[in-house]
C-alpha cells in the first residue's frame, strides 16, 4: 500500500467502502478513481468488495 496521486491506500480504501455502503465518502471521487487507476492492491481490494457483496445479495444476507 501506498501513497498513488496524493491520495494513500487506507484513504482510498475508506472512501471506496463508503460509496459501496452509499454514504459519503468525504474524498474528492475523481482523486480515488486516479488512486485506483494506479494502484492494483486497492483495484483488487475493490473487486474482492463488490464480489463479497454479490454473494451477501445472492444468498439474501445483503442490506
């Protein structure tokens, strides 16, 4: 992890966590999509996030 386009990996990570929960993420969104685009350990992380909750949707343990 590390610091990609002023924004570090837990930032992104918390901001990213938000946006799935649909709350504010309090991050400036085109900051975390640059971060993103240049970070494959959060692009992974995000991907394993939106896999987990398809599986929550599919067996009816999701929001």
């Amino acid at each position: 992890m590390g610091d990609h386009g002023r924004v570090m990996c837990e930032e992104c990570r918390t901001a990213l966590s938000a946006e799935i929960d649909g709350e504010a993420t309090g991050r400036d969104a085109r900051a975390v999509r640059r971060h993103l685009s240049e970070c494959a350990g959060c692009a992974r992380w995000l991907d394993a996030c939106w896999a987990l909750e398809g599986l929550l949707d599919a067996t009816g343990g999701g929001r």
